[in-house]
C-alpha cells in the first residue's frame, strides 16, 4: 500500500478529500492517519515528530513505498516560488556528533547523505511535468500565481536539507550554502522520514514545492502560500502520481 506524508495540514484536508470509496480514520498519538487507496497522514513540524509518524506508519499499516510533499525554502540558486524540487538524497544540516562522527553523519548508519528510491523518483518526477504542464492553469487561480510571480515553473532534482529551525535570512542560506554547497533547498522533517525509511528498508521519495527564498519574507510568503497554492500542487502531483506506472 501506497503511504503519503504531508508537512502541510492545508495539503491533507485536500488529498483526504480525494480519496475514494470509505476512508478508515485511526488515531495514534496525536496523529490523524487517513487510509482509502492508500494511507495519508500529517507529518507534524519537525524532525522528531515526522520520524514517530513514519515509524507508527509502518508498523500500524502494510506500506510498501512512502511518498513525503510539502513546501521548502529555496537555497540553490534560480530556484522561484512555484518551482518544484524532487528529492535525490537528503541530510540533516544542523546534525553534528564530531568530533566521534564526521559531521552530517547518521551515528551508527554510516553515511550523511540518505538516497531516494529511483523508482520512485522518475515517476514522481513525470507526475510533477504532466501536472504543471497540464493541470497548473486549472488547479491554481491566474490571481494567485500573479501574487507569487509563478509563470513558468520549472522542476529540479536535487538534494534536500532538513533541520530544526524555520531558515528566514539571507545570511542563514549564504551559511547553508557555504556549508553545503549541493543543496536545492531546506524543511524542516524530510531527512527524518528518510532515515526511518533506511533503516526500514522502505522505499521513499520526496516532492518539495518551493514556497519562499527562505529569507526575510519566508513568515509572510509562506501562511499565504499554504492556502492558496502548496494543497493543490501536492493534490495534483500526487494524482498523476497514482496514474504513472
């Protein structure tokens, strides 16, 4: 079964509303988990919170491949507001246990970077091009995408940083970027949901829509972005997704 994670709650009120046919709703903790076609459930807002979700994701429901959306700050230089990020590894930028591991690196896992499935990752990929090319001018208000500036969309794979802090100045992303120059763009859970996934041999792979430039207007861009914008891409994707063999 198909699992989807969402750091948005504006994008699950709309994939929940998709779902076809009887949707059984279960509580565990203080997350919500959605299953019809397939499994839909709230992340929560950080690393923590998303790696108990994705645990009791695993161990309550017989997932075969898990599927994380949401919004990012944009690092990488070009990127827009509206542009689309599928994920190619991702790190935890603010993890450091040097001087016993290098930096980045996952104690005991061996390695910093954590890959996505292939797989998974072209189709993800194909699903984000179909939706843009054909579904964008439908799915989002010409209003909206006026106020973001979203003309011409563009999707890049790439790696995704996670850590535990809301980045909004451009000296925090001139640090990331000199840090790690290779990253696309920075959240706040993805790597989480990522190690999980490793160490559960689970397939995985992630879409992140850029929602600001992680600088000084990050607090004001992103509210307004999350209601207008980031539900109908994330629902949109996720549709040609389930379509894309």
């Amino acid at each position: 079964m198909l699992a989807i994670i969402s750091a948005m709650p504006d994008e699950i009120a709309a994939i929940v509303e998709s779902l076809e046919g009887e949707v059984a709703t279960r509580t565990f903790g203080s997350r919500e988990y959605h299953a019809g076609d397939f499994v839909v459930v709230f992340s929560g807002w950080g690393k923590v919170a998303a790696a108990a979700t994705t645990t009791q994701l695993i161990a309550a429901y017989d997932v075969t491949d898990i599927v994380f959306t949401g919004v990012a700050g944009a690092v990488q230089h070009g990127l827009a507001i509206g542009d689309i990020v599928v994920g190619t590894e991702l790190i935890q930028h603010d993890l450091d246990a040097s001087p016993i591991y290098p930096r980045y690196e996952v104690p005991l896992l061996g390695k910093a970077l954590l890959a996505t499935d292939p797989g998974l990752r072209a189709r993800l990929r194909s699903a984000a091009a179909e939706f843009l090319r054909q579904d964008l001018s439908l799915a989002v208000p010409q209003s909206s995408r006026d106020w973001f500036r979203i003309a011409s969309p563009q999707i890049v794979e790439g790696v995704i940083a996670s850590g535990d802090q809301f980045i909004d100045s451009l000296e925090e992303i001139a640090a990331l970027r000199q840090r790690l120059p290779n990253i696309a763009c920075v959240e706040m859970e993805g790597a989480a949901v990522a190690q999980v996934c490793d160490e559960y041999a689970m397939p995985f792979a992630i879409v992140r829509t850029i929602s600001d430039a992680a600088d000084e207007n990050a607090p004001h861009d992103f509210p307004r972005f999350s209601r207008e914008i980031s539900g109908q891409y994330s629902l949109g994707i996720l549709a040609r997704f389930v379509g894309v063999d």
